[in-house]
C-alpha cells in the first residue's frame, strides 16, 4: 500500500488490481456552512475509487448539519464508507444523523463489513480508554466500570466487522485511534481520551489489514504503527493540512 502525498497531481488511475482510496476525517459541518465540501468531493471523485470518512461528520450532531454533509455528498459518484464521530452524537440523535447520511450513500460502519471492488471496509466509532500500561482497567467503582465497559463494547464491533470479512485486502475506519503514536503531539493529559489500545490488539489478530484510518486527534500525528507493524494513519482534516498541506489523504490499496 501506497500514499500519494500530492492528490492534485496524482496519477490518473491506481495500479492493477489496486483500489485508490481517498480519506479524511473530522469535517465538522456547520449549519451555517453553504456546500462546504461540495468542490472538494467532486474533486475526489476524479482521483479515487472509495471515500472514506473518519468521524466527526458534524458539529454537534444536528439535523440541519447532516442534511448540509448530505447535499454536498451528492457531488460523488463513487462508494462512501465512513464513521461517526464524537460530534455527531452531541445533540443525542446519532441514529438521525446515520440515517440521513445512509440516505445520502455512506455505507456507515458501526460493526458492520463491506466489500468494495476486493477490498474489505472494517470498522466503528471506537471510544477511549488509553493505551499501555496506562488503559484504564474495569476495576473500583461503578461509574469506571461502565466507562470501561463501552470501550469493550466498541471493540467487539470492531472485532465482529473483521470476522465477517473474508477479502485478502482490509481497510480498517475508526474515528477514535488504536494506537498511541498517532495521538503524539496532544497534551498527555488527554491521551486516555484520544483512543484505546484495545482496538490495536484487535486489529493486530487479523491478517490481510492493509491500513488503519481514523481522525479526532487534530494535533496528533499522521503516521504510526500497530504492535505488529500495520499502518495507522490519522487522517484529521486539521492534521493533513498542517503536516502534509493537503485536503485528504489518497492511498492505493
């Protein structure tokens, strides 16, 4: 798997038997944002064969949010992948947002798996949790262990979309990471809420994953690697246009 760093320039088409793929999360669509994406997905129609979208889709999760994400997503002509994000449950309406998206095209993961031209899509939210040493544990009170409890619960969705694959090509889509070196760049402080190792041992019991994609750490790091080698890439809006000056991220897979 390859990353073409410039998609302006980008060759024309992705090599045989490749599938190139466009990624990019944490658009936060505004309700005041006429056609934010509109130009930029129509570009990515041009360069790539799959758009993957990593999670906070909107603001706060509102309806006339979605619906904005939903017109600009017209643009595409071709098959859209994606996750929620923390944003897009703030207004407490996920499961709207998700329809209005799934109406628009986007094949949401959320433990679900699909097939695209060879190549298997794997994936959920995620949640936090930590990483190392440091993950927090279920142990003391209650309320901890209802916490921890939810990170486990998006793991297994993670590891029942991997298990119904059966693509020698998969691409992992999360919005929280699975690994700590992505998240390098943020406050410390705030690296238990960034992402859970749990996902990156999940993720590591599987063979034939390509790449691992997700967002939400705006000041982390673009690249990083899974205990047992397998890229991870943060494809934060704000972290491509600051580390590599561009709109997404474009790969071949």
């Amino acid at each position: 798997m390859s990353l073409s760093p410039d998609p302006e320039t980008a060759p024309g088409g992705p090599p045989s038997g490749h599938l190139r793929l466009a990624a990019i999360g944490d658009l936060h669509v505004g309700e005041n944002h006429p056609h934010p994406y509109r130009d930029l997905f129509s570009r990515i129609s041009q360069e790539a064969d799959v758009l993957a979208l990593c999670g906070d889709l909107t603001n706060f999760g509102k309806t006339p949010e979605a619906e904005i994400l939903a017109e600009d997503l017209q643009a595409l002509s071709i098959p859209v992948v994606g996750v929620l994000g923390n944003h897009d449950f703030e207004c407490g309406q996920p499961q709207e947002v998700a329809r209005i998206l799934h109406d628009a095209g986007v094949r949401l993961l959320d433990g679900e798996a699909y097939e695209i031209e060879g190549v298997g899509f794997a994936g959920c939210k995620g949640f936090i949790g930590g990483y190392g040493r440091y993950m927090l544990s279920a142990f003391g009170e209650p309320e901890i262990k209802a916490f921890v409890q939810a990170s486990v619960d998006e793991n297994l969705k993670l590891e029942s979309s991997l298990r119904m694959l059966r693509t020698e090509r998969t691409v992992v889509v999360l919005h929280y990471s699975p690994v700590q070196d992505t998240v390098m760049g943020e406050p410390p402080e705030i690296f238990p809420f960034l992402g859970s190792a749990r996902m990156g041992e999940t993720i590591d019991r599987f063979d034939g994953v390509k790449c691992v994609l997700h967002g939400h750490a705006h000041r982390g790091a673009y690249e990083g690697r899974t205990p047992r080698g397998t890229p991870v890439y943060n494809v934060a809006k704000p972290v491509l246009n600051r580390d590599l000056g561009i709109e997404y991220a474009l790969f071949d897979v």
